[in-house]
C-alpha cells in the first residue's frame, strides 16, 4: 500500500506545470491554420473525458498506482509487459523532453557548446532530482507555480500591450471546413492532454483521494485555456506564413517584443521560465519510469535512476536532427501514443468494471 504523501495543491500545481512543459514551443495545431484553437478546444475536451477515466479508474481502487493496477487486474505476466511498456513510453517521453530542452539552450544561450554536452549536464540535474523521489518534485513544483503563472501571464499582458496581435488573422473561422481540424485532434490529444495518463502512478500518493476529483478538473481546465490562449496568440502575431517556419514560435513572438522596445533579453528571462516547464515534466516522466521498474522489478528506485537515465539520454538521440525530432514527435508517434493514453486505460476500466476478482493476488 502506498504511503500518503502529497497534498493537493502540490498536485494541481504539478499538473498545471505538467502540461506547460514543452507544449508552448510549439504551434500546435499547425495544418488547421486559424482554426488552430478550434481543434485544440476539441482535443482539449476529449482530454477531460480522459482525466474523467483517469479520475474514474482511481477511485475504484484508489490504494494502487498505474503498474500495480495493470499487475492486479490483468494477472501477473500481461500486467508486467503492460507496465514494462508504461515504462518504456514514460522513458521515450522524458528522452523527447531531454533533446528539447538541449535544443533549446543551444539555439537560444549556448550556441557553441556541444549539444551531448548540454544534454548530459541537463539529465545530470533532472536524474539528481528524481533521485529524491516523487515528494521532491512535488514540493518544487508548488514553490515555482506563481513563478511559472505570473510569467506566462506578463507575457500575455505584454504582448498585447505592445499590439503585435492582429485579430483579423483568426478569420474566416472554417475556411476549408472541418476536415484539417479533424486531421489534427488526435494528435494533439496525444500531445499534451492524452499525456496526464502519467498521474495515474501519482494519484495513490496523495491525501484525501476521495477528492481528487474536483481539483484536478478544474486544474485541467485551467491549464487547457493558457494553452489554446498562448497557442493562439503565436498564430495572431506571426501569421500562417511565419508560424509554420518558426522553430520556437513562442520565442520569436518575444524576439518581437525586443523589437519594438519594450525590454531587452525578454528571451533570455522567458527561455528559463521554459527550461523550468520542460525540466518538471521531463522530472515527472523520469519519476513515473524508475517507479515502474521499482513495481516490476522489486528494485530500489534510487539504483534504477542512474541506468534509465543512461537509456533516455542515448534515447535522445534518435533523431538526427532537430526537424526530424519534431516531425517524429508531433506528427509520426502521437497517434501510437494514444494505446497508452486511451485504449489500455479504457480496456483497464472495463475489466475493473467487469472482473470484481483480480487474474494475479499480488
């Protein structure tokens, strides 16, 4: 049985963080043009019938995380090759996180350090961190919440402060219909909502369980409109055109802000807000992987953080170039990361719905 261990405010904090993560380096919703915001509305809905399902399957059995779940309801053999395959996606999204986070630094900071060695020291310091345990990551995501929110929301302020939004660039709505809003939804339920799968090992950890419910929508709710707002935001300043070829629309948005005067290095201040997203949800990822291991294997979560780290960082590159990590990222596997966010949740549910008796007595 799991020890109680974390507060909700810690977890609403954690998800709202969570989700930041990457997902403001990117236009997300790109191919629908102006009508980026309505696919990620709809996407965003179907990421709260999922934090529904998340939410549903914890409280049916609210003592057991995600691996202990799968062990328990699908017997001990499948449970084990689901959970291995749990940690193997958990492990592929933190190497993803990792390459971000060096490209980033070397575009935008350090451009004449070699990207290994960036990396290196990045997973140095998130491995250091998920050595501590899921408490750790907590706690340091309730300390940089109103870090993190009061940034984002001067960006927003300071963007339209300084006009670089022209609305006109939302219209026509539905200029080619809804099949390029269609064609994008999964992947951006995939990428970031689908993704709040990984909280299914956190939830057992945290105090009150039984009202888990009311914080975590409202958390996901909350964290859904920031996104479409910033997403959208990108799009009404770059334009179609731009937005497309930007590698960091976020960033060159404040590039502009510089342009126009209003402060200097703003993209220096709002790239470490960013390292900050990117670093707790490559942590999170990490923390999910190694707890995975730990309920498999029987193994001491501290002895599995040093060889997983080795796994995500050789991991990290897979691609050899960067254009290559965001089309395989964003375009080629989010449809194949949706097994993991919604088909095996789902088929868990039902089997708890079902099978009041468990395959495997762990």
């Amino acid at each position: 049985m799991n020890k109680p261990t974390i507060e909700v405010p810690e977890l609403v904090s954690t998800i709202i963080l969570f989700e930041f993560g990457s997902t403001t380096l990117f236009m997300i919703g790109s191919k629908a043009k102006q009508d980026a915001w309505l696919a990620m509305s709809i996407a965003a809905s179907i990421g709260l019938v999922l934090a529904l399902l998340y939410l549903a399957i914890n409280y049916r059995d609210p003592e057991r995380d995600l691996f202990e779940l799968c062990r328990f309801y699908f017997g001990k053999w499948v449970g084990m090759v689901i959970g291995l395959s749990f940690v193997m996606y958990f492990a592929y999204e933190a190497s993803r996180l990792l390459r971000d986070m060096g490209e980033l630094t070397g575009l935008v900071l350090l451009n004449r350090t070699p990207l290994i060695i960036i990396m290196l020291l990045s997973i140095i310091v998130v491995g250091n961190t998920v050595r501590y345990g899921t408490r750790v990551l907590f706690l340091t995501c309730l300390a940089l919440f109103p870090i993190m929110i009061i940034s984002y929301l001067f960006l927003g302020s300071m963007t339209i402060g300084t006009k670089l939004i022209e609305y006109e660039q939302i219209l026509p709505i539905l200029e080619k219909g809804w099949k390029p809003i269609l064609e994008v939804v999964p992947g951006i339920v995939a990428f970031p909502f689908g993704q709040l799968v990984l909280f299914l090992v956190f939830f057992p950890l945290v105090k009150e369980r039984r009202r888990l419910r009311k914080p975590v929508l409202l958390s996901f709710i909350f964290i859904s409109i920031i996104l479409i707002a910033i997403n959208e935001m990108n799009f009404l300043v770059l334009g179609p055109h731009l937005v497309d070829k930007s590698t960091i629309p976020l960033l060159q948005v404040i590039q502009l802000m510089e342009i126009v005067d209003v402060f200097e290095r703003m993209d220096v201040l709002f790239v470490l807000i960013l390292f900050m997203g990117i670093g707790i949800k490559m942590a999170a990822f990490f923390v999910g992987a190694v707890t995975g291991l730990q309920k498999i294997t029987g193994i001491g979560l501290k002895k599995w953080v040093v060889p997983l780290g080795g796994a995500i960082f050789a991991a990290s590159f897979i691609s050899p170039n960067y254009t290559h990590h965001m089309w395989l990222g964003l375009e080629k596997l989010p449809r194949l990361f949706l097994i993991f966010q919604i088909a095996i949740p789902l088929f868990l549910y039902l089997v708890m719905l079902v099978r009041r008796k468990p395959l495997y007595k762990s």
